[in-house]
C-alpha cells in the first residue's frame, strides 16, 4: 500500500490568500453590488510595457519558422538573458557575479520553494517573522520543520527572527545558530529592508557561523533609497554564503508571464561540493526551462527602451505606495514601509486582531488587505495594503479610509 508524505498533513488550514480570496467570495456573495477594493494579494494590475509585448510577437512569430524555431532551452537558460543579467544587474553595481551563475527559472516562488531540496533535512532554518509563507511552508513540505503548535502558531523545529515596530522590522541575530537564514529585502511583508551595513553584518555572520543566506530580493526594483543595496553580493564575502532569487515579476508585471532567475555563486561550498553544482544537477534533472518566448521578453527588460519602461511602471506603483502611506498617515494609522517597496504595514487601530481588521474594513468600507498574522505571530495586529492597485483606486481606498 502506497503511503503519502504525512508532512503535508502537518500543513494548517490552506494558504493564506486561498484563505482571503474565499472570504471575499463570500462577502461578494451576499453583498453583489457593493464595490470592492482590493489591495491585498501583491499582484501587479499594470500590462506589460510596450517594448515587451513587441518582443513577445516577434518571439512568437520565430518559433513559427523553422530556421528560428526554438526547441528546449539551454539547462541554466539562454545566454543572451543570462549575460544581460550578469551585466547590468550585477557587474554595473560592482558585483563579480558571472552568466554562468545564473539559473533561469520560471519565478521567485518555485525556486524559494525548490531551493531547499538541496540541503539536508536536519539544517535548521531561521525566518523572520512575519514571512513570506512559502519559505516555512516548503521547509514543512520537506521534514525540516518539526511539529506545530497551534498556540504559538509557530513550529518546534525552525527558528524565529520578530520584525516588530521595537526593533525597527530588523531581525537580530538568532540566539541559537541556524543553517540556512531565509531574508526578503526588501521586505514583504512589513515593506522596510537593510542598509548596505546592516546586510554587511548578516553576511559576516552566517559566513562566521557556517550558514547559507537564501536572499529574495523580488523587491528590489522598487529601493530608492541609496543606502540600500540592490544585490546581496554588493556585500563583501557574500559569494561563500548567499543564493540570491530575482523575479521578473513585480519589476515587469511577469506575475502570470512567469520568469525570475537564481544566483549560485561558485565560491558557496559545503567542504569541497559547490551548492552551484548541487542546484545545476537539481535544474537540469527537473525542470526543462521557461520558454525562450518568455526569456526574449525577459532579454526586452534590459533593452534601453524596455528599462524605461518598467521603470516608469515600478514608479506608478510607488506613487500609490507614497499615496497610502500619506493618507493613512494623515487618518491617524501607524504606517511602516512604502519607501522602498510597495508594501504598505499598519499597526491595526484599538488593538484590533489583525482578522477582525481584516472584517471590519471589509464589510466597513469595502476594502480588502491582508492579515499580519498571516505572515506570522508577530504580525498580528497588523495590516498588509499593496500598492498593486490602480491610482484611481488607491486614491479612492485612501477616500474610504477617512470614513472610519
Ligand atoms: C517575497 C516574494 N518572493 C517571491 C514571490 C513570487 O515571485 P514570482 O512571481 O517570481 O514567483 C513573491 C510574490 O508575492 C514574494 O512576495
């Protein structure tokens, strides 16, 4: 008799956005004509530039002649993505990072979520908390995470970082050591990040204490601020203890196009064995590659027309962000983030529990966020809004939030 992975059943309840996106349903059930605002699920509501959608007709219309047609793509993806990559995401910003440490996937979520099959089941992992749930949920999926307790809604097996308004939503150091830090800069969901010195320090720790640092930086279009680095391995020594995971996602609006890439730099080793050898055998073993339409939409992002035009979006964005974070600042709310990402975190009003927020603007003035305690113990009474949304509706949002 087959049996199945009983890690799975450890899972509580569904995923945090199955979870809102059935309430809303129902709310929208019962209440048909009520308008909905809608700024919880970080999905980016902008098309894709123009300089994208041309390169996808031209890479649609070469996969239809046979001297251009494309079969699989190269294991780590095609060169011309992964030079450009390598070029103006890394080495203009004085980083030594090569093509070929470059894996192009299809987004930040598979490969946060695939990385860790290449360390061992005993490596402790350290999260901050609130998190991005993937990084717990996947360790879960794996073994790595113990057994769960529903009090602390935390589980026994993985160490814990709070990012609270105490201690500025920056992790300290963990009292017990870890193996592998998970660290999202910036940040989703409290929407602050790390200075170029503070990153410094994490980096000087895990290579102190033998820790690898998975670094999601799907936000890094979106820093302003020059302090903040836009690469981990703008840090000195991060090239023997950091993985770094892109996305094309929230920079270009690739949310359902689909394409990111992970950095592997050769200098990250386990004794003798390259975790990059370890991912290269995983990548070409498991996955066949994201599609050269895609990645020839990817290439379009670093064209210099193409540049300006992500960038114009990604400015459209942070102009709701500044737009909420006013405005709710000007309605009396605590309001962290929304400088150098389009996370917007409040501290819920009353102490309000971060769900009974979650209702009471809901059915209050139709707006939709996200919980904080759905990222975690330590956000609760707080409150996720993205500014993923539309001007016209953010402002609108921001109308309604003077109504309460
Ligand atoms: C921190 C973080 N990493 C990764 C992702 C997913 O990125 P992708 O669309 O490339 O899978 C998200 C999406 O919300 C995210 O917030």
């Amino acid at each position: 008799m087959f049996k199945i992975n009983d890690n799975y059943l450890k899972l509580p309840g569904s995923y945090l956005f199955s979870n809102i996106a059935g309430k809303v349903a129902a709310y929208q059930e019962a209440h048909p004509d009520r308008e909905l605002i809608r700024l919880g699920i970080g999905d980016v509501t902008q098309p894709l530039a123009p300089r994208i959608i041309e390169t996808l007709h031209e890479a649609v219309d070469e996969m239809g002649h046979a001297d251009t047609f494309k079969g699989y793509a190269p294991d780590l993806g095609y060169e011309f993505l992964r030079n450009a990559i390598a070029r103006q995401d890394y080495q203009e910003r004085g980083c030594r990072i090569q093509a070929d440490e470059i894996f192009i996937s299809d987004g930040a979520k598979c490969d946060s979520g695939n990385i860790q099959e290449i360390f061992s089941v005993d490596n402790r992992i350290a999260v901050c908390d609130p998190v991005y749930p993937v990084y717990v949920d996947t360790n879960v999926m794996a073994g790595r995470a113990g057994t769960y307790d529903p009090g602390t809604e935390t589980w026994s097996d993985v160490i814990y970082m709070p990012c609270t308004a105490e201690n500025g939503f920056i992790p300290d150091f963990p009292t017990e050591v870890p193996d592998i830090i998970y660290l999202c800069i910036p940040n989703n969901p409290t929407g602050t990040t790390l200075t170029r010195s503070q990153l410094q320090d994490w980096v000087d720790y895990a290579n102190n204490v033998g820790a690898v640092i998975i670094y999601d930086a799907a936000y890094e279009a979106y820093i302003t601020e020059e302090n903040v680095p836009h690469s981990i391995y703008e840090c000195k020594g991060a090239e023997t203890c950091a993985i770094e995971l892109r996305s094309f996602s929230k920079n270009a609006g690739f949310t359902g196009t689909r394409l990111g890439f992970t950095v592997v730099p050769k200098a990250l080793k386990c004794g003798e064995v390259t975790l990059h050898s370890l991912w290269a055998r995983r990548h070409g073993t498991k996955y066949n590659g994201a599609p050269y339409i895609i990645q020839k939409a990817g290439f379009a992002c670093y064209s210099d027309e193409g540049r300006a035009q992500i960038k114009d979006q990604v400015a459209y964005y942070m102009r709701n962000a500044r737009t909420i974070k006013e405005g709710l600042g000007a309605a009396g709310f605590e309001v962290y983030g929304g400088v150098n990402a389009p996370y917007i975190w409040l501290k819920t009003p009353n102490r309000m529990s971060s769900w009974d927020f979650f209702d009471y603007l809901l059915d209050k003035v139709g707006i939709v966020g996200t919980p904080g305690s759905g990222f975690g113990p330590s956000g609760e009474g707080y409150f996720r809004l993205t500014a993923f949304g539309s001007y016209e509706n953010t402002l609108k949002a921001m109308e309604r939030f003077k109504n309460i």
